[in-house]
C-alpha cells in the first residue's frame, strides 16, 4: 500500500508546503555556501527544483548536477561529479554542502569520502546506501535494467559508494518510504552522523515541509561546531531523531 499510495502521497506534501509557508519562513537562514542537490534514479534537476529554490531563498548559492536523467553510475557521472563539486568550490572558494535524494545521496557519501576537503556537510534523503541483498529497494528492477551502462572499474568492482564520509553528515528518512526500505537509509550515530526519521514518501522528500526543515536546520549549522538535530518544541512528534546504540 505504500508503494501504491506514492504519487498521491507525494502530491498532499507539495499542497502542505501553502499550509506551512508561515512555519517554513522562520527556517534558519543561511550564510550563503553552495549546496550541490543531486537528484535520485531516473530523476533529473527538475526533480529538486521546489528545494533548489527553498534554499535559494534562504540565502544559499544552489546548483542542479547538470547531467540531465539519473541512469545510475555511469563513467560519465563517476567522471564529472567531482568536477562539477570542484568547480562549485573553487568558484565560491569554500567546501559545498552536497543533498542526495535516494540514489542521489550514495553519490554524494561518494562525494564526501573522496574529496573531503571541498564538502562541507552531506544530507541523504532517503538514500538506501546500507543495501546488502536485493530485493529492499522497489527501484533494484530500473537499476539491474541500467547496469550495462554503469561504470565497472578494472577491479571488477563497482566504484566503493556506501562508506561513512570523514565530514558531518545527516540521513534522513521515512518509515512510510513505498519504494526504498527504511533500514538501509539509517546513518550510525556518530558525534558527527546522526539519521532522523520525517513522514514523507519517497517522492515527497524534496518538497515535504519536514524534510525543508530538517535541511535548513542542519546547512545552517557551523561545521566547525556541529550539533545534532533538536526539532522545534511545538514541532517535536513530527521529527524522531535516532540515538547511538
């Protein structure tokens, strides 16, 4: 029934983003850092443009991948992804904050653990980076259809995507997710990881008044005196923060 329930789901959070708007515009501002948003699986930057522009308005200097559809980890994405996180903190001169929504958010672990130095936070949305076996994402069909195109290094190996990054980092996810299963989108809690829990669809992360404001939250805070997330007080059933084991 989730799964079915998807779209409908996806839609009532777009029209809840008119009831919130009052709530949404006392979200921290920001101080103006680059964010790369990286879209998920058959998904493009038109995908994440209601957050793109959330952002924006806060206050930060937001940017699409520019790769156009997400088919999964070509040679192509596995070559100009660092790039284009390069550019952006070259251009602004300072580490970028990298958002991965599903798929998304394993490139950008990717990202962090590779380029440490130029990111400087990574939030996952919904991202099933702790996958062991088939069959706990309903996007494993798409994306075994994708994979002769997908990039395989001489190793035989895929490229090394589900290891923590060394930089603050912030799963979130939704026990009512209808296409990739909660239990591989959880962060081990770390002083520096943290994985909260937000009533969303898959297809709503990008535009659920939640999701916004667990993001505005956490681009705001100084990475050099990061802080786990803390929900607002009249806001705290909505928002179920995990605890270290």
């Amino acid at each position: 029934m989730l799964l079915l329930t998807e779209p409908w789901r996806s839609v009532l959070e777009l029209g809840a983003l008119t009831v919130s708007a009052p709530q949404l515009a006392r979200a921290p501002r920001g101080d103006g850092h680059p964010v790369l948003v990286v879209p998920g699986l058959l998904a493009s930057d038109a995908s994440t443009l209601v957050l793109r522009r959330f952002l924006t308005r806060l206050g930060y200097r937001t940017a699409g991948w520019g790769m156009g559809l997400n088919v999964g980890p070509t040679s192509d994405v596995v070559r100009r992804l660092p790039d284009r996180l390069r550019e952006l903190s070259d251009r602004y001169d300072q580490p970028v904050s990298v958002i991965g929504w599903s798929l998304g958010g394993i490139y950008a672990r990717a990202l962090a653990s590779r380029l440490p130095e130029q990111v400087r936070q990574v939030v996952t949305l919904g991202s099933p980076y702790a996958t062991e076996v088939p069959g706990q994402t309903h996007a494993d069909a798409a994306y075994r259809m994708l994979s002769r195109r997908h990039y395989v290094p001489a190793t035989g190996r895929g490229p090394g995507v589900t290891a923590a990054p060394d930089v603050p980092t912030t799963s979130i996810y939704s026990r009512l997710d209808g296409i990739v299963s909660w239990r591989v989108c959880r962060e081990d809690v770390t002083d520096r990881r943290e994985s909260i829990a937000i009533p969303a669809s898959h297809l709503g992360f990008g535009h659920n008044p939640t999701a916004l404001w667990v993001i505005a939250d956490r681009l705001a805070q100084d990475p050099l005196h990061w802080r786990p997330f803390t929900a607002p007080r009249r806001l705290r059933a909505l928002f179920v923060t995990d605890r270290p084991a």
